[in-house]
C-alpha cells in the first residue's frame, strides 16, 4: 500500500510528468528499471515475479520538462548589451 501512495503524491504533486521504478534487486524489477511509465500504466509494487526477500523497489518522479516555462521567456532582458541588437539589415 505505501507503494501506491507513493506514486499517487508523485503524480499529485504536479511537477512530474512520468515515474522510473528505482532500486530493483531482482529479476522481474531488473528489466524494467530503465524504462518511464505514465502514472496509468505504472507497474505495481512489488511486482509479479519479485524472488527478493523484501522488496526495495521505489517509484522516482522524472520531471516533465514542458510542464514548466520556457527559459527564453523568463529572460527577456538577457541581451540587454549585446552589440548585435539591431538589426543590421534595416539600416
């Protein structure tokens, strides 16, 4: 159960867009420790299979870059000195 509270914060909190099993000690966890799942089609922990005595395997946010604003928005100022401001062409 703390398994699917875990995943149900991480999706909750907004700031993820897919999640990572992390941790994996065994066979059925090995294989699938490089791949991101949408918080739907997470697998549950533990998963079928495990042969770990207790199982470790952790759910990790992976951020989800296009949730946030874009960095050229943010820094409208940044060329504010730039010697290449005007446009050459127009003159």
């Amino acid at each position: 159960m703390a398994h699917k509270k875990s995943l149900i914060e991480l999706e909750q909190s907004g700031k993820y867009g897919s999640v990572i099993i992390k941790n994996c000690n065994c066979e059925a966890s090995s294989a699938l420790c490089t791949q991101h799942f949408s918080f739907k089609h997470a697998p549950s922990l533990p998963l079928k299979g495990c042969t770990a005595t207790q199982c470790t395997c952790e759910y990790q946010g992976v951020i989800d870059r296009r949730l946030g604003g874009r960095r050229v928005s943010s820094c409208h100022t940044c060329f504010k000195n730039d010697k290449h401001k005007v446009d050459r062409r127009t003159q």
